[in-house]
C-alpha cells in the first residue's frame, strides 16, 4: 500500500507452515448469518449474511477496531465502505490511522491489552505474528467465519493461514510494475535495453530531470532484478540464505543499471515525487500508488517489468488481509461477529472488488472476479506481473534478510561497496544473525 507499508517490509518474516483449509468453515455462534455469502458473490448488495448484519444468535450488534495504514485513496474508499457496511449490520467499525510504524505500534499495544480487534496488512506477518506465544498476537477465526475459502485464490487462502489456523481474510495481492507517462514513452519497453534507451532520453539531473523513479535501496522494490536470472534472495524452501548466489550478482548488475536514472536521494517520497511531477518518464512503484498517481498524470500507463537477457524479473508479491488479532479471544461474541463480518463483507463483495480494481489497482484475489474482463489494463498489468513473481517469503528467518540486505544495497547505492562484496557481506550477516 503506501511508502511505510513497503518499506517495512525490511523488518518482517513469518512461517512456511501454510495449511490448506479447503471447504466452508463452520460458524461459532452466530447462527450461520453469513448465508449466502460463501459463494463468494451475494455479499455484494451489502444486505445478505454475509454482511455481518446479523452478527450473533440474539440479533445484537457489536463495536471493533480496525488499524489501517493507507494512501488517501485508499483511506477515502474504505471509509466509505466502512459508512456502508454499518449502515447495513448496525455495527460500529471504528477505523484508525495508529501513526508511526504499525508493527511497532502492534507490539507496544497488544501486550498491553489495547490493540485492535483487525488490522490489514500483507501475508508476510502471519508467520512472524502467528508463532507468537506469551501473549500471543493473532486469532484463529476458524469457527467464527461463514465463508467458503475456495472463494479465493489458492494463493490467498494459503497466505491466511498458519498450522490450519486461520488468522485473516484476504481480499488482493499487489506487487510493483513499471508506471510510465505516455507524454513521455511513445511505446512501453519490453526489454532492458529499451528501457535504458528511453532514459537516455531524459535523464538531465543537472535540470532536475531525470530518467526513472524507484526505491533502489529497498529490497521489497528491487527483488525483481536481483532474483531475474533464477536466484532467490531467501531460499524458503531449503530454508537457505542464497542472496549470495551468482544468479542474485548477476541480478545486481541489472538493477546498477538503473540505478543511473534515479534521483538522488533514493527514498521513497523523492523518488516518486520525481514521477508525479512529471520529472522522469518511468516508476517503479505498486498499484498502492496508482489511484495518486492517476491524479497527477493525465495520460498514465502500466506494464510489466522489463526483461532483463530474455528473462521475467521475479517481484516479491504480496496477499494483503484483514488480520484477526488476538483481542479477539476475549471480547464478546458481538465484537467477534463484527470484526469477521467486515472482513467477509469486504472480501467477497464483487461490486467492492472490482472498484478497488478500477479505482486503486487491486489485484483481485476473489475467484469469481479474477478472470473479469472488466478488469482495467493497469490491473491486469500488474496481474501478469504477478504471474512472474514469487511470494515473500513468511518464514521467521525471513526476518533477518530484509535489514543487511537494505544496508548492502545502500553500501552499493552511495558507491560505497561493490556489489558482489555487498550482497556476499549481506549473506555472511544473515549466516550470523540465524
């Protein structure tokens, strides 16, 4: 979603051990009010079940918390829908910017008894959250939801879950392509060399022009390039760390290249400041940005990333969820039913996916709409590029990459390291730290 959403990623892990939870689960006292709901598409007139309208055998309706760190867009959407929802169930959804670092902001409030009830976030906590003990941080909704998982992508529903516990509901999956400015590029490129071709064009940083936008120091916005010729960044499977690798060096290069084009000062604020303002002709961003981004720039593309010597760069991808924390295992049911109400509401509503599709760069997730042809060409751009990715990786291990990983690219960045240096001295830190 946005800059701080991304950019944390550095810090976090999770858990290989996804079990796949096939089926409709069973609800837990609610008198099975998600109703038609686990279709996956009659909760889109916000009236039904699945709404959460009815959340408990006695009628009542409940209050719950929701975090939620977004873009403008995104925030003037879901309030939105939040309005409509309650308008629906009765109950009261009270959506809150925590401020500061939402994992941190996490770690200091749910010990402390005043976390929230839900938070959104990418699947990557899952694991990190889920194996956590005294207190625990998470919840297993299991028996609290009315919703058939095979409503979702097996991806999705995977990345919700943890030992066949289910910890949340996921509603898209994001991962960064190329924005480009159709001012400025006659005709997206489809290889490296294009690219650097039409960068050539316009990088004037001397006159504050410049020929790309992207976050080069952050390993979530450049795992594409490094992992392009096949290596993997953390090998989750083998649980090994291969950053190290030859194919990951090669990768390296790749990204030195454009490494050239950006401004420089490599945060994310200046870089995509660049863009917005019509200062470079290409970004590297996610579809978090895309509803900013069309905002600003009358005449807006996307695409996938180029290819690097014929080959697909291989983005970190993304589930984003509505995470069931848990504060939920002592609050009344009428809480319970109001958290998980929402997040089904939300998640299988056709008429909510496909806006958040059209209007914020969603990559649905909801199988009933992942093949729409409605679907925007932005969207399904960044779908392909999905297609071309992997998963980030939720092992707790994970957790000890993202940091020597950003300094060695910092190290690189500021030609302060070679690059085979920096990502061998990465790997040897990472070694250490496991």
């Amino acid at each position: 979603m946005n800059e701080k959403r991304r950019t944390l990623l550095k810090t976090m892990g999770g858990s290989t051990a996804l079990a796949a939870l096939a089926g409709c689960i069973s609800t837990g006292g609610d008198g099975g009010d998600g109703g038609d709901g686990s279709d996956g598409s009659d909760g889109s007139n916000g009236s039904d079940g699945s709404d959460g309208s009815d959340g408990s055998d006695s009628g009542t309706t409940g209050t719950t918390t929701l975090w939620a760190d977004l873009s403008a867009a995104e925030d003037e959407a879901m309030s939105g829908y939040i309005d409509e929802y309650e308008s629906d169930s009765g109950d009261t959804i009270n959506k809150e910017a925590p401020g500061g670092e939402l994992d941190q902001q996490l770690e200091t409030a749910i010990p402390a008894g005043d976390g929230p009830e839900s938070w959104i976030w990418a699947h990557d906590w899952v694991g990190r959250f889920a194996v956590r003990e005294e207190p625990p941080f998470l919840y297993d909704a299991s028996d609290d939801v009315d919703v058939s998982l095979d409503s979702y992508t097996e991806t999705a529903r995977q990345a919700a879950q943890f030992d066949g516990a289910l910890h949340g509901l996921p509603f898209a999956s994001e991962t960064v392509a190329l924005f480009y400015n159709e001012d400025m590029v006659d005709e997206p490129p489809e290889t490296m060399e294009e690219m650097v071709s039409i960068m050539d064009d316009h990088h004037d940083p001397a006159n504050g022009q410049y020929g790309l936008s992207y976050p080069v120091t952050d390993p979530y916005f450049v795992s594409g390039f490094i992992q392009a010729y096949g290596g993997d960044i953390f090998d989750e499977e083998n649980l090994k760390v291969t950053v190290d690798s030859d194919a990951c060096k090669q990768g390296i290069d790749a990204l030195e290249t454009l490494s050239d084009y950006v401004p420089s000062d490599p945060g994310y604020e200046s870089q995509i400041v660049a863009f917005a303002d019509g200062l470079a002709p290409f970004a590297i961003n996610g579809p978090w940005e895309l509803g900013n981004l069309q905002d600003e720039i009358d005449n807006l593309g996307v695409t996938t990333l180029p290819t690097v010597d014929g080959n697909n760069p291989r983005t970190y991808s993304g589930i984003q969820l509505f995470y069931f924390s848990s504060m939920l295992a002592d609050a009344d049911q009428s809480t319970v039913d109001a958290t998980t109400g929402l997040a089904e509401w939300y998640t299988t509503n056709e008429d909510i996916v496909l806006s958040n599709a059209d209007e914020q760069g969603y990559i649905p997730v909801l199988t009933n709409v992942v093949d729409n042809d409605d679907l925007s060409s932005e969207v399904q751009a960044f779908a392909q590029q999905v297609d071309h990715g992997v998963p980030i990786p939720t092992h707790p291990d994970m957790d000890s990459v993202w940091t020597p990983v950003t300094d060695a690219l910092e190290r690189v960045f500021n030609d302060e390291q070679d690059s085979d240096a920096a990502l061998d001295q990465a790997a040897s830190e990472i070694r250490e730290a496991l």
